[in-house]
C-alpha cells in the first residue's frame, strides 16, 4: 500500500552508525505509531471524529488526517496533508496531487486525479464528495529534491462489507472437510474391495 | 498525543538491584543445593477444595458450560471486528482481546497454570466441527494421519509465536478491530485444518503459539494434574488417560499420566481425570519451582523456545517504550524504508531475537570452557535454558500487569455496547481519567511487579544451582558466567519496567 522511495546505499556503514547512536540515544517524545490510522477528536469537541495517520518517507514526516473519521457516500469531507522535514522540521512548499482509485475486489481501478493543492498555513486541504460506499486509495504525490514521492492512504466511505472474511474462513473449512469426507470414502471403499479379495 | 504509564519507582529498582547482588553472590558461595523435597498437595484430600475440583473435573458439563461462554465470547469478538467500530478502545474485539484475554492469560498461568487450554475456543470450535459428539453418535470427520516426524517439535509454534509477535506489534493488530477480527478466524481455520487431517489435537501440541507458551509457562505454575498414586500408574494396562474409553476422548496430546512430569504439554482439559477407571488421576498443588530445577526433561527444539518466550517477552517491552518510534523512524531513514515501517520493524524484531540468543550461547560457550569442557556445549545449552524460564515469566506477567490493570478499565462500557456503535474516540479527559481509573492502586502494581522480579530471579537461582549441581557437580565459582546472564537479563527487564510505558489504546 505504502511505496519505499528512497536511496538505498552504503548500508552497513549507516547502520553501524546507527546502532551506535542509537544506543547512545537519550529518550525523546513519543508520538502516534507510524502508519496505522489513529482516531480522535478535534480540539473542538463538537465536530466529528477524524482519522489521522503518521507516517514518513524519505526525508519527510508526513501526517494525514481525514475529517470526518467515517465519511458517507454524498457527504462533503476534506482530506489534510501536513509534511515537514526530518532534519530540520521546515514545511515542504511544493504542491501535493491527490489521486484516488477504487481498492475494492473485482472493480474498476483507475486512478483519478481529485485535485492538485499548495500549501496553506502549513496544511495541503484537498475536500472530496464520494457517491457510493467502498474501499478507496488516496494517493499523495509531490516531488522535492529532484525526487519523487508518492504515499498512500485507505479511505473508507460508508459501511464496510466484511462478509468475505467470514465466507472465505467458512469457505475454507468446508472445502477441508469435504475433501477429508471423500478421501474417508474412498479408504472405506478401497478398504471394503480388499476385504473382498481376501475373502475370495 | 499518546499517553504512557509511569514505570517503576527508583526505589523499587535499588531493592531490586539490592536483592540480586547480595542473592547471587550468596548463591556462589554457598555450597551444594539441598535435596529437593517432593511435597505436594492433592486438591480434592481436602474438604474445601474437593467440592470445586471433582464439580470441573469429574462430569463433562461445567467444562463445557465454561466453553460454550468462551466460544461466544470469541464469536462476539469477530462479530464487533469485522462490524463494529475501527476504533480500537471502543470496540470489543481489541479491548477484549488483547487488554483483557491476552494480557490476563499469563497472570493467569501463575495461578491456574494451562487453564485456558481447556476452554480455548479454537480448540472447541475445530473440535465441534472435525469431531462433533452428537447425542445419536460421534462423527469424524479427520483423516487422523500421524503428524510427520519433521513437525513433531515447537520448532512451528515457535515461528508462529515469531510471525503472531510481528502482526501483533509491527503491523499492529492490537489497534485494528477488523484485523483482530481476521485473526481470530485464521487461528480456527488453522486448528480446524490441523485437527481434520492429523489425529489428536496436532495443533495444540505443536503448532499453537498461545499454548505453547502457556505450556511452558505452566512449568512455573503451583498447580499439576498428576496421579495420586504412581503404583496404580505403574501396574495400569489400558492407559485410559492415553487411549480414551468409550465415553471420554484420549489425551489430546498424546500423554501418559503414569510418566507424566512436566506441564508443558498438557491442555487441562481432565479427559485422564474422567477416563481413569482407578479414579487415580487429581489436580495437586506443588511448590512453583520443582518442574523447572528438576523434573523438566531438556530438549534441543524446547531449549529454542524458552529462548524466544525470552527474547519475544523483552522485545514486546521494547517495543513500548516511547523511544523505540524514534529508533525505527531514524533506522528507516538509513535504509530508506517508509509507510508502516514494516521492513524497520522485522529488523528490530530479528536483532532483538538474535541478542539474547547470542548472549545465552557465549556464557554457555565460556562456562563450558571455565569447567573444562567435561560437558558438551549441547547439553549445557539445554540443560541450563531453564533459567531463561522464570526471568522470561515473572517479567511478562510484569508487563501484561501493567496493560491489565491500567488499560481493562473500560470492559464494562464495550460489553454494554461491544460494536462500539456511534461512539467517539476517547476525549483526552476519558484519556486522563483513564489513566488514574485503575483496577487496583498505582502503589499496589508496583509492590507486585518489584515482588515478581525478586521472585523471578530466585527461580531462576534455584534452577541454576540444582540444575548446575547435576551437569557440572564441580563448577562452584565458575557457575559465574550463567550468574552474570541472569542479572543481565533480569536487570534488563527490570530497566524496562522503570521506563515509561505507550499505553496501548
């Protein structure tokens, strides 16, 4: 879902580097485990829910918060993008694309562009107006340094179906037992035709 | 903003530190170990206890009453994951399974040793479907083809325990309802297709990740089913416990109560108690430490698993602390991994297995050279992995205290309404008050964790001294490699525990 855009050299050196300074380290803040969607009100408690997600690719720490946490099909909603440097915590200043496709099974999976956005106040505000309920993918995409880079998020509009784990498990456990059912038949029978033949 | 909980006070880690030293050093000192006095309890020898124990052991009912709670309980879980709110503290699905099943299993092991076993839903589940026992006959519908030699180890419920530790916390299971939900429904799968193609419960025996670590836990626990009188045993030709009669199923796991003696394997579930036609079969109570320092038999894959109950239990610590983001985030940055951080994650995973593992191996590999290599490595190796045991022990349950007694709060509020529906996540007032609301008092928490740690490291002592007596009769001073191991591993994890800790949800 997430796709790693980054250099990848001189690695055992880094990491050696690493482990040191990493044993060195004195404890530091903690916050939101990266990449998982974390939910909770805003600071005015009247408003509903959001969804937000830390996460951080290359040299950026990228947070995207979706208001409201659970959006319908035809309700207005908005998507925020809040990216700054590792190092040195600037704001990234170079404008963000939003893309969405449909993640669903056995669907239509066309990426469409929502809107591309520039920074305001440190925040990207990209709204959106779904029709149906499903499983979406929003793709951010920006370049800085001369690089590109792309992250995905889940957006989930409406109720979620979830009959298929329920019928694959199920599915799956029958299947085994069928099979197990006509081996047994089968030995039963294998068995019933060697009785035979010893009698005879 | 995410909270944490205070660790232990300073003052609990100077007692602590206190009791080691001075308890270690006498250990090196003192002379050869006591004999091991044998004095154990039968339960139902007592007219308190006799009532309750042969009310769950002797009829079928009350144990499958308790199952039938549990298997709807565990339905109810999947129900609210894959229907009920993504938000993970007002869902049942996670607070149910992972701050109140998962982190109670161990402190229960303490007491009631591989209760759970008996009642465990996947275990019930695959049963009602691959062996159901209907009122007209018994159908079933397994292949019962012998589990091939290459599985008969823990070695698979090991890599399970590994890969069941890396959904837990690096891809973060216990804060999605909906994957929580998934789980549960691959673990029945699992045993389902486990028991319908091997006889006996394969999958409890060398697949189940949850019991084996109960198992192996249970080594510790005051409580054993053992035959009241091994002569009877001893002149017992049917072995009803091992074979099963008519009316009640053959061990699960394959035991022979007559030379059982260790927990490890055994799933509680009492078929011995009911199929013994002597009636000479009883849960008993035991001083905790005997099965470890002496009657627990080594072996070369079981040695494998008390080292990873060991590395897994202080990685999940690890993992909690408020530093351990920062160190993934700048360790992806070296190795540019991004997203969830996932690849950061297996890494530290897979370090944080290989140190205590290279640790155990060089003081094993450096007593053997101080005692003159009248042992083999292998042997040593095994022999000693017994001491991992109750460092691994006391600080899980230390841990899972803290989630149980700080984080179960909320249990009334999600069984009242389990999907969660309609409601907000927690304000950061709910978050505070949560924080002080607590299940028994701050100070009492931190007296039972520091009491546990002393407790761990005086098992661990024993088992050294008895089990170091009889491999390396001479060894005296040059025990102190193993010593040096087990402060080490004990005072990290006490370290740990003095730490502020993530709270989970």
């Amino acid at each position: 879902m997430y796709y790693p855009v980054k250099k990848f050299k001189n690695i055992f050196y880094r990491m050696t580097v690493l482990t040191l300074a990493l044993l060195l380290s004195a404890n530091v803040f903690a916050h939101h485990v990266l990449g998982r969607p974390a939910y909770s009100l805003n600071e005015d408690s009247n408003t509903p829910p959001s969804m937000q997600v830390e996460t951080q690719i290359g040299k950026y720490f990228v947070t995207y918060m979706i208001f409201p946490a659970f959006p319908k099909p035809g309700e207005k909603g908005r998507i925020n993008i809040y990216a700054s440097r590792i190092d040195s915590g600037d704001t990234l200043a170079s404008p963000i694309t939003f893309l969405v496709r449909n993640d669903g099974w056995f669907v239509d999976k066309t990426e469409e562009v929502l809107g591309t956005q520039d920074v305001y106040d440190g925040v990207y505000r990209q709204g959106f107006v779904f029709k149906q309920n499903g499983s979406y993918i929003i793709t951010a995409k920006f370049e800085a340094d001369g690089e590109p880079y792309s992250i995905d998020f889940p957006l989930q509009i409406g109720e979620s179906t979830s009959m298929l784990p329920i019928g694959v498990a199920l599915g799956s456990i029958v299947l085994v037992l069928v099979a197990v059912n006509i081996v047994q038949r089968k030995r039963l029978m294998r068995e019933k035709i060697q009785d035979t033949r010893n009698d005879a | 903003m995410t909270m944490t909980h205070p660790g232990l006070p300073e003052l609990w880690g100077y007692l602590v530190w206190g009791f080691m030293l001075v308890f270690g050093l006498w250990s090196l000192m003192a002379g050869t170990p006591h004999e091991l006095q044998r004095r154990t309890l039968n339960l139902e020898a007592f007219c308190l206890t006799r009532p309750l124990v042969q009310f769950f052991t002797r009829s079928l009912w009350p144990l499958w009453l308790l199952k039938l709670v549990v298997v709807i309980l565990f339905l109810l879980v999947i129900v609210a994951g894959l229907y009920g709110s993504p938000i993970a503290e007002r869902n049942l699905a996670t607070v149910l399974t992972w701050n109140i099943w998962w982190a109670g299993l161990i402190v229960s092991v303490f007491f009631l040793g591989s209760a759970w076993c008996a009642v465990c839903p996947w275990d019930t589940l695959a049963g009602w479907m691959v062996r159901p026992r209907l009122w007209f006959a018994r159908i079933n519908n397994s292949l019962d083809l012998k589990v091939p030699r290459y599985l008969r180890s823990v070695w698979p419920a090991l890599l399970m325990f590994i890969g069941l530790t890396w959904l837990e916390l690096g891809v973060g299971v216990t804060t999605s309802p909906y994957a929580t939900a998934l789980l549960s429904l691959l673990m029945v799968v699992l045993a389902t297709l486990s028991m319908a193609l091997f006889r006996n419960r394969a999958f409890c025996r060398y697949i189940c990740p949850v019991g084996r670590t109960v198992g192996f836990y249970s080594q510790l626990a005051p409580v054993e089913l053992r035959p009241i009188d091994a002569d009877v045993c001893a002149a017992c030709t049917t072995l009803e416990c091992y074979n099963g009669s008519d009316k009640v199923d053959p061990c699960p796991t394959q035991l022979v109560m007559g030379s059982l003696t260790q927990n490890t394997y055994c799933t509680s579930c009492g078929n011995c108690v009911r199929s013994c036609p002597q009636q000479n079969v009883s849960w008993r109570l035991r001083p905790p430490s005997h099965e470890a320092v002496a009657d627990a038999r080594p072996h070369w894959d079981e040695a494998w698993f008390m080292l990873g109950l060991l590395a897994l239990t202080a990685f999940h610590g690890l993992t909690m602390m408020p530093f351990w983001e920062q160190w993934m985030s700048a360790f992806a940055q070296q190795i540019g991994d991004s997203g969830q951080l996932l690849v950061s994650f297996s890494v530290g995973l897979f370090i944080s297995l290989l140190l205590p593992v290279l640790l155990y191996a060089l003081t094993i590999f450096v007593l053997r050279h101080l005692n003159g290599r009248q042992v083999g490595f292998r042997s040593l190796f095994t022999g000693m992995v017994f001491i991992t045991l109750p460092l691994a022990f006391v600080y899980h349950i230390a841990h899972n205290l803290n989630h149980l007694v700080r984080e179960g709060v909320g249990l009334v509020e999600v069984f009242m309404n389990p999907l969660g529906s309609g409601f907000a996540p927690l304000s950061m007032a709910e978050k505070h008050q949560r924080h002080f609301d607590m299940l028994i008092s701050q100070d009492a928490l931190f007296v039972i964790q520091g009491l546990l740690m002393m407790f761990g490291f005086w098992l661990a002592i024993k088992v050294l001294r008895h089990r170091g007596q009889r491999l390396l009769p001479q060894a005296g001073w040059r025990m102190l490699p193993v010593l040096v191991f087990i402060i080490a591993v004990n005072g990290f994890h006490l370290w740990l525990l003095m730490q502020p800790m993530v709270m989970r949800m």
